[in-house]
C-alpha cells in the first residue's frame, strides 16, 4: 500500500496520462495523415498516389481503434 502512495504522491496517474496522450498522438497522426494524402490525390487526379492508395485506404481503417481509445 506504501507503494501505491509513493506512486501517487508522485504524480504516476499524471504521468501515466500525459504518456497515454502523446503515443495516442502519435499514432493518430499515421491514420489522419494518410487519409490527408489520399485527398490531396484525389484531388489532384495524380497517377503518383495509385500504388500508394491502397496502404493509405489500409492505414485509415484504423481510424475507428483510434476513437475507441480516444476515451480515457
């Protein structure tokens, strides 16, 4: 229990929360700048995106994980 107190006492929960939130970042910004791409080749109508469409069109369906783990 004197464990549990020095951890808390210490700020464990604030730290545990301020690492959640930037590997939470971190991966985010995989998914959302992917799907950023394959706007940008859409709009443009640009042949460069067509191999690279599908890993992005991949990396986007982990968006729905991501705003799973949004929560705490």
């Amino acid at each position: 229990m004197g464990l549990l107190r020095a951890a808390v006492n210490e700020g464990g929960f604030r730290q545990f929360f301020v690492s959640y939130l930037v590997g939470f970042v971190f991966w985010l910004s995989l998914p959302v700048g992917c799907m950023g791409l394959i706007g940008i080749q859409f709009v443009t109508g640009a042949s460069w995106g067509v191999l690279l469409r599908r890993f992005f069109e991949a990396a986007t369906r982990t968006l729905p994980l991501m705003a799973a783990l949004a929560v705490p």
